[in-house]
C-alpha cells in the first residue's frame, strides 16, 4: 500500500469518526432539548413555594419531561397524581421529615460531576453541605428532623452486581457533626464482635428515638439486617437477606427488597415486610422487582419506585401482603410523606 493511500484511508476514517462524534452530540441536544419540553399528557407542573411543614403533603423528586424536570415538587397527599407545585431546587435523591430535608446533587463541572448533600430547613433552604464521595444512591431523615444519613456508590453503580462499594454517611443536622462512614462503627454479628475489609453499609432509616436505626450490612457476599446505636456506634445483625430497610411509623415492621433464588441477576429483588418482634417475613403482592427503598405512607402502605416512560413511576401496595399494586403518581422518585 503506498503513502498516499494510506493517507487517503486515514482520512475517511477520521472523518467517519468526526460524523460519528458530531451526530452523537446533535443526538444528545436534541435529546437534552425534548427533556425541557412539557410532555404531551404528562402532569401539569408550575413554579411555586413549597414548604416541608405542611401535613398532608407528598414531595419528591418530578422526572416529567419539561422545564421542571428534576426539581422537586409538591403535590397532596391524596392526590398523588394531581397538579405539581415545583420549588426550583433539583435532587438526585431526596427525604425530609419534621421540617428538615436532604438534598443529594450532582455538581456539573467541565471534565467530570461531582456530588453533595444538602441539609434544608423547612423552606429548603440550605443550612449545610457535605461532600458525597461517589453517586448518590440512598438519602433518609430522621423521625424528628434532627439525623440525616445518604449512601453513595464509590465503585460500581449497581446493587445487582457484585463489584460495588458504597459510602454511608450520618449527620446531626442540629449540630452538622458528620460521621462519614458507617465502616467506623464497631460490627457484632452472631454475637460476637466481626471484621471485615468488604464490609459495606447502605439503606439507613431512623427510628424515632434519635438514638437507633437500621440499615444493610453486606460482608463476604451476604447482606444483613442490622440494628445501629448512634451513641454507643456499634451495629448488630438481627436478620439475613434484607436490603435496603425501611422503617414503620411504630417501629414494629420494616419494608424491605430481598433477593429471591431464580430471578435474573440483573432484576432480583422482591418486596418484603419484616415484624421485628416476631422476625416473620411476609412477602408484598409486588411481583415486579423492585430497586428502591420504599417509604411508608401510612402503618398499612408502603410507596416505591419502578422504571417508567421517563424515569420512574411511583407505586403503592398494601404492607400485609394483600390487594396488589397500584400505580400513584407517573414520572416521580424519591417521595417524602409530610406531617
């Protein structure tokens, strides 16, 4: 092959890449640009004040196409699917409770995004921020306002794999003292004291005495229940298989995804409802596999997230196995129940 062909040859293939690069952004502008228009049938949404101290209230996250798209919104607890009050303020993954909230945000800079979280006071604004040292993945708030806790992905982006690690975080939203990391409490898990350098923590949810909570534990290719103390730091496995917990309003039960033998390794999770006096598991009238960390909208209900046209949609089924699912809000992610 001579010179000039194999400059000629050169030069056709960076031309197809340069036409391949081109398209791809035109793509994607395109694309980015249908995001910010209302889409046709979607919910209504509109700019308004949205506060975290009004009862009967749902918040979470819009993922409506539109000018609004990721802010949170508002809209009445009994009516889920109704007109959305947005606030302007955009979360990757959001909780509130007795007027506090938490805020994970993706920070956009020229090379790569980082993250944060974010501590709001009851008119969302900021009181405190943190760095999230990975992609923000679970984001919680204590009964009493006063404790938020958020976990990050730091390796990996999925909880189906394998070849993940996360990062979980508590703050004192009072004082702002972070614990930076659950791995510094001290493990007891059958009893005795364990160690271990794959432990990873995730999935916090607070019980209303300021002092315990629960959260997964995974270590050696297992996952746990696990009981913490705020106080004493420590942690102590109370029940295998449980992943991503969610506690209820009288802290008797929490709602959880299980693996379940048999499904893909990609969609494996079933819901459950764990009764911590008894530790009897009851599997949700939910056969679809769920990736979320459900909330509870009330000691009978518990509301969680499954893919939808554009993003995700929220859903709810009953907490004792009955009934079956049934779809509450299009477009929505990580809801808040107010008051």
């Amino acid at each position: 092959m001579t010179v000039r062909n194999r400059v000629l040859i050169l030069a056709a293939a960076v031309a197809v890449l340069a036409a391949v690069g081109l398209a791809s952004v035109l793509h994607a502008s395109a694309r980015a640009e249908r995001r910010d228009r209302t889409q046709a049938g979607g919910p209504p949404v509109a700019s308004g004040p949205v506060t975290l101290t009004g009862p009967g209230r749902l918040v979470f996250r819009n993922m409506a196409w539109g000018p609004h798209r990721d802010e949170l919104t508002a809209v009445p607890a009994d009516d889920p699917d109704g007109p959305r009050t947005a606030a302007g303020l955009k979360c990757l993954r959001f909780h509130a409770a007795s007027g506090t909230g938490v805020c994970l945000q993706a920070v956009h800079g020229p090379v790569s995004d980082t993250y944060r979280a974010l501590v709001l006071d009851a008119r969302l604004r900021t009181l405190d921020r943190y760095d999230v040292p990975g992609i923000p993945s679970r984001a919680r708030v204590s009964p009493t306002g006063h404790f938020a806790a958020w976990t990050a992905f730091v390796g990996g982006d999925s909880y189906a794999g394998t070849d993940f690690s996360t990062r979980t975080a508590v703050v004192d939203t009072r004082s702002g003292k972070l614990i930076p990391s659950l791995e510094d409490f001290r493990i007891v898990k059958g009893g005795r004291p364990y160690r271990a350098a794959d432990v990873n923590f995730w999935g916090v949810t607070f019980a209303a005495d300021d002092r315990a909570f629960y959260a997964t534990l995974a270590t050696r290719g297992h996952t746990y229940l696990v009981r913490g103390d705020l106080r004493a730091r420590t942690v102590t496995t109370l029940h295998a298989d449980v992943e991503c917990p969610s506690l209820s309003p009288d802290g008797t039960r929490v709602a959880y995804k299980k693996r379940v033998e048999g499904l893909p390794k990609d969609a494996p999770w079933h819901l459950y409802v764990l009764d911590l006096r008894t530790m009897r598991e009851t599997p949700l009238a939910e056969s679809r596999s769920v990736d979320d960390q459900a909330v509870w909208k009330d000691a009978r209900t518990v509301v969680y997230a499954l893919p939808g046209d554009y993003g995700a949609d929220l859903y709810q089924v009953p907490a004792d196995g009955s009934g079956r699912p049934h779809r509450i809000s299009p477009a929505a992610v990580s809801p808040a129940y107010l008051g």
